[in-house]
C-alpha cells in the first residue's frame, strides 16, 4: 500500500453508501491514487424488482484473457493485460437499505502503477458532454485535433487532469465522421441548412435538383446579408473562379462594398456547372432571397453563360465587364503586339479603358491605335469593341459603381476563401468553414464602427468644409474626400462662361493637358463635372469642390451625400435577428446555455480566486449548486422534447422527400493548396521557364 494514500481513501468492511453508483466511484478514487484500473466483475438482481442486491468491483487485471479460436495467427495482437489479480471489493444490500462492504482484498499480485500516470487506464479516461462540445467548437474553428488538446490540457492544468488522451480524441473524432458518413452529404446539408433556420428566422436557402431527384445547386444567405444588400447592395461583383473543395466545383459569391470600403458578402452558392441555366436559377433564388430586389449595377467577368443569364433575367440591371479580365484576355490575344510594343501598346490601350470623358474623343482614340498597330481586322478587338460599353469607362461614368471597375472585391475573397476551405474538405466541411469567414468578416467591421462611433478623424487643413464632411463620412471615405479636396490646391480656373442661371468652369489640374467642364447653378444649389466622378462613386471630385470653395461653400450640398458612404448608412431599420419568435432545436440550445454558463462562470472564477475566503465560498456554492443540479436532471429527464432531427424547410419547389443524394461529379485532384493559374499567369509562367539546353554527341 502507497504511503500517500489517505486513510479516509482505503476500504473497509462495513462501510454503507446510499447507490452502488457512489460506492463505486469511491473505489474508483482509491484505485487511482493507489494506482490501478478498475471494472465491475459481477453482480445479482432480485428478480422481482430488479435491484442490484450485490456487486463486486475488481481490478482490470483479473482473470485471463480467453483464448480467440477465429483466427490462428494475428498481426498485431494487443498486449496480454490480465495476469489474474485477486484485488476486490464486494458490496451487499440484502440485509438493510444501504450498499455495505463484505469483502475487501487489497493485495495485487502485479506492480501498481504511478498514481501520476493512473489516468492512462481505460476506467478513468471519458469525455464528458461538456469536453465533446468544446472539441465541436474547436474543430468548427479549424483547429487540428493536436491543438484542440493541447488547448484543452493547459485549461485542465495538464493531460493527467484532463480526462482523456489523444488516442480517445480520434477516437471521437472518428465515430463523429462515421455518423457523417451514414448520413450521407445530402442529409449533412440539410441537417446544415436546417440547424441554420432554427438560428435565424431570415436564413434562405434554395436547392435545385436534377431530373433524377439530384442536388445539383444550393444557393444561401442569411439575415445579415439580406440586410447588407439592403444597404449596400446597389453595387454588385459576382465571380466563380474559387473551386477549391473535393467535389471541384465552382463557389460563387455575391460580394459588394460596404461604408467602410470592406467587402461584404450578400449570398454564395455551390454549382455544379456554369451554364445558362444554372446562372437564371441563380440569378432567380438570389432575387427571391433579397425580396425582389435587383442590384443596379453588376461587376462580371466574360463568361458567355453569365452574361446570357444577366440579360434574360435582370436585364434593367448595368452589365459591366471586369476590366482587369479584359487586359488579361488582351495579354493572352495580342501577345504579339504586347511583345513588339512593350509600352506604347499597353498605354494606349490603357488610355482608350479609362481616360476619355467623351463617346467621340473614344472613338477617335481607338480607330488611331487600330491603325497605328496596323490591328484594324483583328477578330478579338473586333469582338471587345462591340462591347464597349461594358467595359469602357466613358460608357459607365453616368452609372453608380461604388468607384469599383473590376470584380478585384471577389478575386481577394477568393484568396481568403482558400485559408478557409480547402480541396480535403467535404461539402459540409465547405458550409461551416465558409460560415467561419463570414463570422470573421463580421468581426473586422465592428471595431470600424466603434473607430467612427468614438473618435473623429484628423483634418490636416481647417477648413469649414472638411470639418462637415468628418460629422457626415466614415473616416474610410473621409479620407478619400480629404485628398479630393487637396488636390483643389493642385487645380485652376482657366475661364467661364454664363448659361442661363449656370455658370461653366474649366478646370485645369497642374501638369495636366486635358481641362474638366464644371457646371454650377447657385439657385438650385447643383453642380456637374465632366469626369463625373460622383456619378460613378458617389464622392464630389476635386474639379467640383474647387468651384465649390471659389463659391465659399463651406457645407457639402445635402443632393450630394450618399446615405450609404455615411456612418449612418445602416440606421434607421431594426435588426433582422431580432423579429419573428423561432422553434430552437434542443441541442442547438443546449450549446446556446453552455457558452451562457461558460461566460457567467468566467466571471465568477476570475473574482472567487482574488482571495482564499472568495475561493472558499464560491467552491462551497458550487458543490451545492451541483447537487442541485444533479437533482433538477433526474426530474428533466423525464421531459419530452418534440423537436426532431431531420426536419428541413426548404424552398416552394423543392419537396425533401424528392432529394436522393448529391449529384456525383468528376472529382478534382489537387497536388497543393495553391489556387489554379488563370491563362495569363500561366502564359507568364511559360515564358520564364528556361529552354532546355541543346546536348551535343560527341563523335
């Protein structure tokens, strides 16, 4: 017997307890500071009631294995455990109410163990519901199961208080995605999807199936992003170049822009292909979602399917092309002309995209650069001009693009989707780590509106103007209204000219050729500039605010604020979350109170622990508060809970019973988790690769 162990801790014969089940963890205690493991070896009922009358606990190495007669040779055998110990110890009932102790023998016939190392054996490792939904939470965030414990041994103050180990971690883990794996993906989104209503009355989702009853597309979003295009979604950028999960198909998003200039996500959905009817239905079950709402404008790049989609369906919507996939496609179409024309080309190419005000000056510029490079019958060219009016930035100036020109919002979401998802993730996998970025996104606006809420931003020159425009913008679109108005110190009036009540500039920027015509009428209070960048961004342009403070305007003109570049761009409606009463789903709402508990607790700790008599008493409250709890779960268990696994709202056409699975689709290997070259990167990369060196065969 270990000196170490208490006396309070060792059996003795005659000693009563209440439960088998308290005599038993008494034994369990003992066990462990002695050191060695423990099991329940027999026991007899009465057979009228069905009571346990006695039962003898004894340690895990009693007995002898039995001899396996399946199998004559085994690869790995287990090592042998049991070596025949006579250690145990017996209680009885029949002579009175209380469990009593017959017989107790303490010898072992085999080395203890350390009482350090006791939490190896098997009777002491368990993972309790508490320690499994804190292992959910950590796998939701993407932890690796090696940091999930490691995480969790430093809160318990080591392995050994744990509970568990590593090996009994994948254990769970497994059996976990073996649960998944019965379900099947279809039954995982669902109960996905369905997990997400019971959380948010708003949350939207629609699936498409095929004509054998086969998901084919599911699109999403939820209240906070309806509500997000409500705000900001008059300016929209829509991509599917991501396509980084198992399954290889597309992620789409619709992205846009916030008061913050951070991009925000109005909806995602996972295709199965990019054809003109998977855009309509998209195109439909995003409109649907938002309550018929179309955005105004629409950044794409040139897919043919897109486009045909965007025409049919939203045809009152702006279609413009991404201008950074129209010099890539150049790259790809006139390497020839880039080659010999290293910079004059790529200029005048870039000056006919952004720099002309005017439809005649454009196209004067663009039938001179065909005839400079001699490019009057290229087929690509011929193809661009017909639609220049999507890309074009003379055709788009009139139209509101939240000063974006090129889908850029969605190609740098791609690259934070890839930190998220992955090719090794299932499509399951692929809806809460997407949740995951979605959460995170969120987390990065709410300290820019604590920024704007509690602190106004420096104003390098005090002027009356400026002083306005920081009570009215986010600092974010301060800033950018800040360098418009220096560079009104950079500009000059040349001249003007009376129209009716209308007063025209010409306006000039230092070291600048071309002049801006700005148009000012002091009776209506409007201004017009030729750039038109308001029109086009929504903030005034330096050529307007020089005519502006020459007129000694000292406040922006109430006609050229836009609610949504304000800090108030998002009052006036109540949270989405807060209306309607839902049905919440037991087990969601037993994660809901755990993390209630956690924080209340948290508190708690922190002040209990300052002193002695605080720990004292608050361990005190605890023991009891435990009791009572134990007592509150006996009498709940009784409680029938109606909620049911399995039930799923889905769209109008879509019926549950239908769906039979997910469309199976060719699946994509990847060799890393880079995202594949685009045709012009891959047209760089050939180009630098070095050309293998000619051998020469000697005679």
């Amino acid at each position: 017997m270990d000196d170490n162990v208490l006396e309070d801790h060792i059996p003795k014969i005659g000693m009563e307890f209440e439960t088998e089940v308290e005599a038993y963890d008494f034994y369990m205690k003992y066990a462990k500071v002695t050191g060695f493991g423990t099991r329940k070896l027999s026991a007899h009922r009465d057979r009228i009631t069905g009571n346990i009358l006695d039962i003898s606990f004894c340690c895990c190495r009693e007995g002898f294995r039995a001899t396996n007669n399946r199998c004559v040779t085994i690869k790995n055998p287990r090592p042998e455990i049991r070596c025949g110990c006579k250690a145990l110890m017996k209680i009885n009932c029949r002579y009175s109410g209380k469990f009593r102790i017959v017989k107790f023998v303490e010898e072992h016939n085999h080395d203890l163990c350390d009482p350090e190392k006791s939490y190896m054996f098997r009777c002491f490792r368990q993972m309790s519901n508490i320690q499994q939904t804190q292992v959910d939470v950590a796998q939701s965030c993407g932890l690796a199961p090696k940091k999930i414990i490691d995480v969790m041994a430093k809160e318990a103050g080591g392995i050994q208080h744990l509970g568990f180990t590593h090996i009994d971690l994948k254990n769970y883990l497994r059996t976990k995605r073996t649960l998944e794996i019965k379900q099947g993906d279809s039954g995982g989104v669902l109960q996905y999807l369905q997990r997400m209503i019971s959380e948010d009355p708003h949350f939207y989702y629609a699936i498409q199936l095929d004509v054998e009853d086969l998901i084919t597309n599911i699109f999403w979003t939820d209240g906070r992003m309806i509500q997000d295009f409500g705000h900001f979604g008059d300016v929209v950028c829509f991509d599917t170049t991501y396509r980084k999960h198992r399954d290889g198909g597309p992620i789409a998003l619709f992205v846009g822009v916030n008061h913050h200039k951070q991009t925000t996500v109005f909806g995602a959905a996972l295709l199965y292909d990019e054809t003109i009817e998977t855009f309509e239905w998209l195109f439909d079950a995003f409109e649907d979602a938002m309550m018929g709402k179309r955005p105004k404008t629409i950044l794409t790049d040139q897919d043919q399917a897109m486009s045909s989609a965007l025409a049919s369906k939203w045809p009152s919507t702006y279609h413009r092309l991404c201008v950074w996939h129209i010099f890539q496609n150049a790259a790809i179409h006139l390497s020839n002309v880039f080659a010999s024309f290293k910079n004059t080309f790529a200029a005048d190419f870039s000056h006919c995209v952004y720099d002309f005000e005017e439809e005649s000056e454009f196209l004067d510029a663009w039938n001179e650069m065909l005839e400079k490079y001699n490019l009057q019958d290229n087929q690509w060219l011929k193809r661009m001009f017909s639609l220049r009016e999507k890309w074009a930035l003379v055709y788009g100036r009139n139209t509101f693009c939240a000063d974006m020109v090129s889908t850029q919002r969605s190609e740098c979401m791609n690259v934070v989707v890839k930190h998220y998802v992955n090719y090794k993730n299932n499509i399951v996998e692929v809806f809460h780590h997407f949740q995951r970025l979605i959460d995170d996104r969120r987390e990065k606006e709410s300290p820019e509106d604590f920024k704007n809420a509690q602190s106004s931003p420096v104003m390098t020159f005090p002027l009356e103007i400026l002083k306005h425009a920081a009570t009215v913008y986010t600092h974010k679109i301060f800033a950018l209204f800040s360098e418009e108005l220096r560079k009104t110190i950079e500009s000059k009036i040349e001249g003007e000219s009376q129209l009716e009540t209308s007063v025209i500039y010409k306006v000039r920027p230092f070291h600048r050729a071309n002049e801006h015509m700005v148009t000012y009428d002091s009776i209506e209070g409007s201004i017009f500039c030729s750039c038109r960048k308001f029109e086009f961004s929504g903030i005034l342009c330096s050529h307007s605010l020089k005519i502006l403070t020459f007129m000694n305007v000292v406040q922006i003109p109430d006609k050229y604020i836009l609610k949504r570049w304000t800090k108030h761009a998002k009052g006036g409606t109540s949270r989405v979350c807060d209306v309607g009463v839902v049905t919440v789903d037991e087990k969601i709402r037993k994660k809901q109170r755990y993390r209630e508990l956690c924080n209340s607790f948290m508190r708690v700790e922190i002040k209990a622990a300052e002193s002695e008599d605080s720990y004292t008493s608050a361990l005190d409250c605890l023991l009891k508060m435990e009791n009572s709890v134990d007592g509150m779960i006996g009498k709940a268990n009784n409680v029938t809970i109606e909620a049911k696994d399995g039930d799923v709202v889905v769209d109008d056409e879509t019926n549950e019973s239908q769906i039979k699975g997910l469309k199976p689709k060719g699946r994509v290997t990847y060799h890393s988790c880079k995202r594949p070259k685009n045709a012009l990167e891959q047209a760089i990369s050939r180009k630098r690769k070095p050309k293998p060196k000619e051998t020469k065969s000697g005679s």
